[in-house]
C-alpha cells in the first residue's frame, strides 16, 4: 500500500538577505540557479512523493511568487 501525503509544505518566505543585490528585486526562490528558479529544482524533488496538494509559503515579494507558481 503506497500512502499518500496530504500536503508538502515549501518553505519560501524569507528575505534572502545575505544574498544581497540578487534577492533586492527578486524573492530568494526565484533566483536562477543552472537556468532554473530555485523553487523549481525544490519542486523536481517533490515528483516522486506521492501527494494531494503543494503549499508553499511566502512573504518577500509574494506577488512574484504567486506568478510564478500559479501555472503549476
């Protein structure tokens, strides 16, 4: 029997302060890493858990955020 989780919690909500000038007008998970945001490798992981529902939380910048992950 292959249990299935409810919800996976991303955890996106920080200010990316040591980051500097990258995170000034980007929230830290949108910063492109190998061509990718880094939301978006977070979210590769999660292919292979079973689940209902991803959540991610967010703060800095969240309308950004929510653009960006509105698609998926």
């Amino acid at each position: 029997m292959t249990s299935v989780a409810p919800s996976i919690m991303l955890f996106a909500a920080g200010f990316g302060t040591r980051m500097g000038a990258l995170t000034k007008t980007c929230p830290k998970p949108l910063i492109t890493v190998a061509g990718e945001a880094l939301i978006d490798h977070t979210l590769k992981l999660t292919r292979g858990i079973p689940h209902t529902n991803i959540v991610a939380n967010t703060h800095y910048l969240p309308d950004m955020m929510r653009d960006h992950l509105q698609p998926r």
